[in-house]
C-alpha cells in the first residue's frame, strides 16, 4: 500500500504568537509547553500547506505522533520529587505538570485540543523507529479503509536532565535539543509518495540509503530519532525514487520506506 505525501514542515521553535492561533480551542494566556512548541508549530506548516487546515478549524483526518526521549527527563524529575518526599515532614508538593509532560501521549493529546483529528489519535513509541513507525500505522489504516488522511508527526527532545543521567551520549549539541516533523497523507498514487519497503540491514556507515546522509546539518547523535528520520523522509522527497533505511541507534533495529519523489 502507498500514499501520497500532500505536504510536511519540520520545526525546531515556534512563534511567541504560537498560542493566538488557537482561539476557542485554547486560552492564549495559557503557554503551550515548550517541548510542544516544535510539534505544534509543524503541524500548523503541513497542514496549512496541504489545505487541510486554518486558524480556529478542525483538521478532518487521522493523527499519529511518533515520541521517542520526550518524557525521559520530566519522568526522572517527577521520580526524584517523589523520593524527596519520603525523607520529609511535611512532603513538598508534587507538580502535576512534570507526571504530565512525562506521559508518551501527552503530545498527541495536545495536537487533539489543538486541531481536533476526530478521526483517531494514536501515539506511537519505538524510540528513533517512532516515525517510520508512524508511517507504518498510517500505511495500515489507508489500506484498511479506516480512514484517508493522515497527520504522522514525531518529536524529539533531549533535556539537560537526560543529557546529565547519560553522560557525554549528547554532548555535541546545545541543551535543549528540540526537532518536530509532520508529514500530510492521503489515499492516492499521486507524486511524491511512500510504500512499505524491505532492506537488508546497512552494511556500513556510508551506506547511501540510510536516513543519516540526508542530516549532515544536524549533531550526529541525534540523527538517528525519531524527528530526524522524517526530517530525511521529507528531504527524499524532493529527489527520485529510492529506498530510505532508518537504523535505530540504541537498539540498531531498522526500518525501511520506498520513496517515489517529484525530482
């Protein structure tokens, strides 16, 4: 089964004005979390782009965000606070905000205030496999008539918090690290377009279908999560037909996607 790409942005911040967008669906004195930001923003770019969607409408079609560290460093915050408070009387407060930011659906729940998908909104977590997972899922329910358009997102962000727990693993770029892409699908055979694909895994480093050689302007360690990899999807498209291999890099796990792009 394939699909047709109708639009994709990625982002890496958004606009102060970000929340103004959103009347009647949420109070603009209420600051979007700034982890979301990106996603949010992506989002708004592909969807306004593709015709899908403008300020203060719904967007009519199926959403899927692939999370891969997001929550990591909000969860060992909110642990640590739970700790502190065994060993005091009275116990701080807890703050509900870090159990919330910690959750992997939080993303996809917000995207739903946001822009509405009333069709389905799923969350996807398979680390830096997370948004060709998505694709996948996305694929799936195409063929399946379940619904034809589709909204695949994926987020990344690496905190200070995480950064610290895992030493020097992210230590060649700034902190916070923030990358949000969303692509548009929708039932069609029109160009460009994406189908499920099998590969071998990559042999070496400079193989030329691996996600990595379209991210040369990115840190190399965070090329291989979930963000990045759609960043590079995108950016296929724009050439010829070719396999694109995503390599997982905690697990070394791959995925793969053939890619029929306008170039």
């Amino acid at each position: 089964m394939s699909a047709t790409v109708r639009a994709w942005a990625h982002a890496q911040e958004a606009p102060r004005e970000l929340e103004d967008r959103f009347a009647g669906r949420w109070d603009a004195k209420r600051a979007i979390h700034a982890d979301l930001r990106p996603l949010v923003e992506a989002v708004a770019q592909a969807t306004a782009a593709a015709g899908w969607w403008k300020e203060g409408a719904e967007v009519d079609a199926g959403l899927v965000v692939g999370v891969d560290l997001g929550g990591w460093g909000h969860a060992l915050r909110f642990g640590e606070a739970l700790a502190a408070r065994g060993g005091q009387n009275p116990p701080p407060p807890l703050r509900p905000s870090l159990f919330l930011a910690s959750l992997p659906s939080t993303p996809a729940a917000t995207l739903g205030l946001l822009f509405g998908f009333p069709r389905c909104q799923a969350t996807v977590n398979r680390l830096g496999l997370s948004g060709f997972a998505g694709i996948g899922y996305a694929l799936d329910a195409i063929a399946l008539e379940r619904c034809e358009r589709w909204v695949v997102a994926a987020s990344t962000v690496v905190d200070r918090t995480l950064a610290a727990r895992w030493g020097a693993a992210f230590a060649d770029a700034p902190l916070p690290f923030r990358l949000a892409t969303a692509l548009c699908l929708e039932a069609g055979a029109d160009l460009p377009r994406l189908a499920r694909a099998e590969a071998e895994p990559p042999s070496g480093a400079e193989d030329p279908t691996l996600t990595t050689g379209l991210l040369e302007d990115l840190p190399a360690s965070y090329r291989g999560l979930s963000a990045p990899s759609l960043l590079a999807l995108g950016r296929a498209l724009e050439g010829g037909r070719q396999l694109l291999v995503h390599r997982e890099p905690c697990w070394r796990e791959t995925a793969a996607l053939a890619v029929e792009g306008t170039g």
